[in-house]
C-alpha cells in the first residue's frame, strides 16, 4: 500500500544534496522507518498537508508547540499583529516582562525566567548556572532523556541518537563529557551511587520528568521525590527539564502534577506558540547569578524575540484562561490509549501503550518500560511496518520508536476512532 508522494521524493534528491540528510533535525529523517520524509507544504488544526496534496492527521504537533492545533486564529492574529510592529530589535520590550510574569503566576517553582532560543540552549544555561551556584561541576543526567544537543548531554541520549545510532555523539570532546554522571531512569539507587562516588562534587541533577524522548515513561511513584530529597541532602540543585511536558501536562506543568518542586526548569516548544523559542527559570536566588546581575554569562541576539514572545504569551493565555482545554486533551489520550489497548488485547500483540495525559506511545515490545535498557528491547522492524501503514492512511506519527504521540485542542474524538481502524486493520493484516 502507498501514497503518493513525487513531489516529496523529488525534493528529497535536492535536499539530500544540500542538506545533511536531506532535513534539519535527525528526527525528521524517515531512514530509522527505512522511508524518505514527506514534505510538509501547510498545515490548519489537526491536519498537515504535504506537497503532493496528502492530508494527515497530525499526531506530532510539531514534537510539541501545537498543543491548540496549527493556525490558531488567536495565535496567528497575534503574529501578523506584532509583525507590523517589527520583527526583532535586539532591545528590551514589554512583551518580554509580560511573557516572564505570566510564566512566574503559572508555575509557581518559577520566580525568575530567561528566555533563550531553543531547549538546547535553555538546558545548557540552566547547567551553567547550577554549577555557578554551587561551585561544583559534575551533572547526573539518567539515560534515555533527551535535553537537546549540547555537548555535555549527549551522553546515553535519547530521541534522534537512539535511532541514528549515536547516544553518545562523536565530535563532542572528553572533556566535555567528562563531568557528565548518567543514571538509570526510575533507579534512585543509581542516583543515589553517583552521589556516593562523587561526594561534593555534584551540581545538578538533570532529568525530564516525564521522560518523553525514548518513547514515552512515566516516572515510577516517589522517584522524582526522592529525586529531589537526595538533591537537598548533598546540596546539588534539581533541574526538571519541562521543555515537553511544561504547560502540557497541566498550565504549571510535570512540577505541578508531581507535587515536586525543581529549583531550576527548562522550558521551549508550547512557550513560543510554534515559534523558536525556549526559557530557563526557578528560584530567584539562582537565577540571580545570570548576567548581567551575576557573573554567568548567557546571552542571545533573538532571545525574547517580540514575534515568538507575541505568539507565546497568547497561547499560554488561551491555555490559562480555558482550562477546559486539558480536559480535553487527556480524555482524548485516555480514549486514545484505551482503543489501542482494547486492539492490543484483541490480537494479543507483544505491545504495549503508555502515557500521561495528550502524551502517548506504543511501544512494540512485551517488556515492561521503565528505562532506556527496556525501552530498547522494542522491535523496530515491526514499528516501521506499522508506521509505513498508518502514514499510508493518512497517520502522521513520529517515524521512531521512541517519539512521543501528542495531541492538540484541535484533535476529535472521529480521529481518534479513524486512527484507531487505521490501526486495528494493520494489526489484522500482520495475523
Ligand atoms: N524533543 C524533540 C524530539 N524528541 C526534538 C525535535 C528535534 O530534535 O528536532
């Protein structure tokens, strides 16, 4: 069965002679699928258009922002507003302040917040500045979370480098790494060793509270508590990177969800409303330290960009003002993770779904996940089959194993039962 998809595949032969891969994130390759990527022309709420004119449902959102679908009228009125204004200025502006007053009255760990550009670079200024606060160097990031692409953190890193087949990327120096402690996801215990191996010398404990980035984990109960009580005993700092779940799970957030208070959070995607945007932020004492009141250096020509600022600030407003919004998108997850059990049942299929509220994944394995090692025992082969079908039938699903599946106020439950046939008839086919 296929689509057809020319258009995508003739500008993937240009692409691949001008662009690393063809694309400009590892993820959006469709090699770990053994496919080309389709191209995406347009997209309005749920539904992405490719070149070719093929309508998907969109279960990616854009690996997060979209959490109101794509094109919102509010949003998008927001945009086109402010570009008439300008579109940067490299100077301080109002919708900066406003941006980090509504983030500090959403999340209440948050007293101060900086914006930056990317999650990337909000997680490699949060480690900056923990290690400023404490005076100490060495980080313990847990395996199978994923904080971007800065050198220190593409240790056992998850997302792209599990497919591509690079967790721990070349290029990135020794020295660079050499600080860096991993950790076993849902393991206290091998937190609890790192500190024990390390006395004093630990700044940070970095982790995605939700892992969502080697498919989708949730924490065991107690881990991030006792994540963060292991923390104060050795006075290091707790980094809760929220870069997806941040004003997903609920308006404050997996730190708000768990009850667990991080000192310092990470922040990018549903923030900048599509736009490229991330922020760092916690507690005012830390946050103090960052130029150009303290001496950590951290600076950046687009950061507060007016038009991500713009397009931001509305959707966390929309997002704060209808909270029947995550109503919404959970119960969509749970219809969503309840039809694929019920078909996982019916086939007995050696699968598994998980997830938190609009956050889902399946995952082709029998194995209980908890960690990066089970999440590893997937069957990738029999993932590409079944995305190869869903995508066919005008699914658009993350072409990994370890992505997450992500809803948006513009989803139905009509697709979710469409996805859910799409699914039962692949399962049906494979008997
Ligand atoms: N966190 C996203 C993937 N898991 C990032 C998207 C990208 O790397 O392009």
């Amino acid at each position: 069965m296929s689509i057809k998809t020319e258009k995508s595949r003739q500008l993937f032969q240009r692409a691949v002679q001008v662009i690393p891969g063809g694309v400009n994130s590892p993820v959006r390759a469709f090699a770990s699928v053994g496919r080309e990527p389709v191209f995406i022309k347009s997209a309005r709420d749920q539904y992405l258009y490719d070149e070719d004119n093929n309508p998907y449902i969109d279960y990616i959102g854009s690996w997060g922002p979209m959490i109101l679908g794509h094109n919102e009228e509010r949003v998008t009125e927001a945009v086109k507003k402010q570009m008439e204004h300008g579109f940067s200025y490299g100077a301080a502006t109002r919708l900066e302040v406003q941006m980090a007053e509504l983030m500090v009255e959403l999340v209440p760990s948050l007293e101060m917040v900086r914006m930056v550009n990317s999650g990337t670079e909000a997680v490699m200024s949060a480690i900056r500045v923990a290690r400023g606060f404490t005076g100490k160097n060495k980080i313990i990031k847990f395996e199978g979370c994923y904080h971007g692409h800065g050198d220190a953190l593409l240790v056992k890193a998850g997302s792209g480098a599990m497919t591509t087949g690079v967790p721990d990327s070349s290029g990135v120096p020794f020295g660079c790494v050499a600080d860096t402690l991993t950790a076993k996801y849902n393991d206290l215990s091998s937190a609890e060793a790192c500190f024990e191996n390390h006395k004093g010398e630990i700044a940070c404990v970095l982790v995605e509270p939700v892992a969502a980035n080697m498919g989708v984990v949730l924490p065991k109960e107690g881990f991030l508590q006792g994540l963060r009580k292991l923390c104060d005993k050795n006075n290091a700092l707790l980094i809760f990177d929220e870069v997806i779940t941040g004003f997903r799970l609920q308006i404050d957030g997996a730190s708000g969800y768990f009850g667990v208070k991080p000192d310092l959070s990470t922040y990018g995607k549903i923030i900048g409303g599509g736009m490229p945007v991330g922020a760092y932020g916690g507690r005012k004492d830390v946050m103090s330290l960052v130029a150009p009141v303290g001496n950590v250096y951290q600076a950046g020509t687009l950061s507060g960009n007016p038009v991500a600022m713009r397009a931001g600030i509305t959707q966390l407003e929309i997002l704060k003002k209808e909270p029947q919004i995550y109503e919404k998108i959970n119960a969509l997850g749970q219809s969503f993770r309840q039809g694929v059990q019920k078909i996982l049942e019916k086939y007995s299929l050696s699968c598994q779904v998980t997830g938190i509220g609009s956050l889902s994944c399946i995952f082709f394995t029998k194995k209980e996940v908890t960690d990066y090692e089970s999440a590893k025992t997937a069957n990738t082969n029999e993932f590409a089959a079944y995305f190869s079908h869903m995508l066919a039938k005008g699914n658009y699903f993350a072409p990994s194993q370890f992505e997450a599946i992500f809803l948006s106020a513009a989803h139905t439950m009509e697709n979710i039962q469409k996805t859910l046939g799409d699914m039962q008839e692949h399962f049906e086919n494979c008997m």
